[in-house]
C-alpha cells in the first residue's frame, strides 16, 4: 500500500502511525499508552531529561551548586558538597 496516496490525514496509533501531525523540533518523544505520541519541549543548553513518576518527562537545569555543558563537563561549585568523615570502625572485642 503506498501510504503517500492511501492514506489522508494523520495515521493514527491504531493502524502502525504516531497519531500526531507535527512534532517540537529538537525534542523528544515519549509513549502515550494507545494515544498519540507525545513530545517534550526542546531542552536548552545543560539541561537534562528527567523522569517524572507522576507525568510525561521533562528537562530541568541543575540548581546553581552545579553546572552542566553540552559536552557533559560538570563543574560543582566551591563547597556546594559538605564532606564528613567516616565513623571509627568499632573496637574488637578483647580475647582472653
């Protein structure tokens, strides 16, 4: 079948399409169960795609403790982490 002349209109899930007509440019697609597929807004530069339990996925930029370039360089800012010491490692019990 050439679906260029059989088919008019948008191909719907049912029958093997998407079920949309257009897609955001630079984002990025996600299922929607038996409906029409869906699609993120376009990140911006060092964002990161998120999962949201709750909801279609989403992009969110680190808080300002911590950047992220497109080239995946992570910069942490100057004493964003607080870094404890470990325990003491507990007393052997004495032999006799």
């Amino acid at each position: 079948m050439n679906l260029a002349t059989a088919v008019s209109g948008t191909l719907p899930v049912a029958n093997g399409g998407t079920g949309a007509t257009t897609f955001t440019a630079n984002a990025v697609l996600y299922g929607n169960g038996t409906g029409a597929v869906q699609v993120t807004s376009a990140g911006t530069n060092g964002q990161l795609l998120l999962g949201v339990s709750s909801g279609a996925p989403t992009f969110a930029t680190l808080s300002s403790d911590a950047t992220i370039t497109n080239a995946g360089v992570l910069t942490i800012s100057a004493n964003a982490v607080a870094l404890t010491p470990l325990p003491s490692p507990p007393t052997p019990p004495a032999t006799t």
